[in-house]
C-alpha cells in the first residue's frame, strides 16, 4: 500500500537516486559499525545504510512506517519521537551487544524540517557517546549552525553547535530530489564532537547564548549587560558590541568565567 506523507510528521521522502548516492558516500559507512537512524521512513538511505554496515537501528514516529520497517530483518526499530530517546542509553546497549565498552554511535537521518533545531539540541546532550553524526536539513539551517561572526546567520545555533562540533556542509539537495517536494532547498551535513572541547556548564552557555541573541540589533549592553550584572560579574566583557560581533570562543570563556 502506497503511504501517503504525514504532513504533521513533516514528511518528505528522498526519492533521487544520485543524491541517496551521494550521502552514503559522505556518510561512508563501514562493516559492523552502531548506526542509528533518524526517520528512515520509506528506508530510501536505510536499505543502502544497512547493506554496508550489516545492522542498524532506526528511530520512526510513523507507527505505519515503523510497522513496514519491522519487516525488514536486519532493522531494531524504535517506535519513539526522537526527542523521548535516550541515545546515552542506546550506545550502552549495542556496547554490551558487540562487547566493545568503547563503541561510539554513528548518527544520520533526513530531520523532519519543523523539529530540527530541538533535535540537534537534544543530540547536543549526549554528544559524548557519538562518533559523528550526517543530517539532512534544510539549508539555511545549515547556513546558520556553519555561519562565522559578524554575518547575518550567525547565532545561537552557531555558536552552541560550534562549542561542541567541527561541522561542515557537504551536499547541497533540491527540492526536486523528495516526494512530495519541499518548498525550500536542503543540504547535508557533518558534524564531528570535538576532541577536547572548552569544559562548560551546557545548561549556563545556553542561556548567556539566548540573552545574547535575544535582542540581535541591540548592542550587548541591553542584554547581556543587565545579565552579568545581575549575576554580579566584575570581569571584563566588552558589551559595546551586537550578539553577532562576538566569537565562539568569547562566549565560552564568559560562561566559564560566569560558571
């Protein structure tokens, strides 16, 4: 039976076979590896996916679709909103199975447009036991997670993905390539967890981050200003300066320095 796209779900399935190519190239699976999925729905980038690494767990909310996919003998379904899903422990799970304590996850998927942003924050949680992970996403996403300073996209989710990444954008994809068409343009992303990166309370750089930006043509000084002040800074932080203006690196050691 033909499954008709789930508008609620934000459902649009890749159907071109070259950009399909394409990402499990740049995705490069390999033999054996713990692979997980994120809405696999009609198993366009699964079939391949699995048909290199052997196994593979996918995540779908689609009850339909997560029945269809249980037919397939070399799927673990989770029948889950990927933000109910507790990667952490999934990881601890297929470490057990292979017998390997050391095991990271690979992580892909196409994410449903209207959610993507909370799902890269939720992943953002448990970035200590991924690998890497390759993301479909709408493009100008995309622009602002890889966005540098003192340009338009650059904000908060550049900076919170940039603290904890190395990211790049590595397939530009039409809207022609799904069905039904998307009316905006999508693209491919890596995202690489950073070897060592700058030790931060996660929950206080958000929220420095989001008065930052709360106010994006406003010098700092009317937001993040009355922030540190409040909290009784007394070190130096220039706020003569838009949101924009301020690296990644500035932000961080100001949330350290606030921690």
């Amino acid at each position: 039976m033909k499954h008709i796209p789930r508008k609620r779900f934000g459902q649009h399935f890749l159907s071109d076979r070259g950009i399909i190519d394409g990402i499990v190239d740049a995705i490069d699976p390999r033999p054996g590896q713990p692979m997980v999925e994120i809405g696999p729905g009609l198993a366009a980038l699964t079939q391949p996916l699995v048909e290199r690494v052997g196994r593979l767990t996918v995540i779908e909310l689609d009850r339909d679709l997560a029945l269809r996919l249980r037919l397939h003998g070399q799927l673990d379904v989770i029948e889950s909103d990927v933000l109910k899903v507790d990667f952490t422990a999934l990881a601890h799970t297929l470490r057990e199975k292979a017998g390997q304590p050391d095991l990271k996850l690979r992580v892909v998927g196409n994410l449903p447009y209207n959610i993507s942003t909370p799902i890269l924050f939720h992943l953002l949680d448990h970035v200590a036991v991924v690998e890497d992970q390759h993301f479909m996403l709408q493009k100008e996403v995309i622009d602002r997670m890889v966005a540098s300073p003192a340009t338009g996209d650059y904000g908060r989710l550049s900076v919170m993905l940039q603290w904890r990444y190395a990211m790049e954008n590595v397939l530009f994809v039409p809207p022609e390539s799904f069905d039904p068409p998307p009316r905006v343009d999508s693209a491919v992303v890596r995202m690489v967890p950073r070897a060592e990166p700058a030790p931060v309370s996660l929950p206080l750089l958000e929220e420095l981050v989001q008065v930052a930006f709360s106010q994006r043509r406003k010098l700092l000084r009317h937001t993040l200003g009355r922030w540190l002040e409040a909290r009784g800074f007394a070190g130096e932080f220039n706020t003569q300066r838009r949101a924009e203006e301020v690296p990644v690196a500035e932000y961080v050691a100001l949330a350290q320095a606030c921690g």
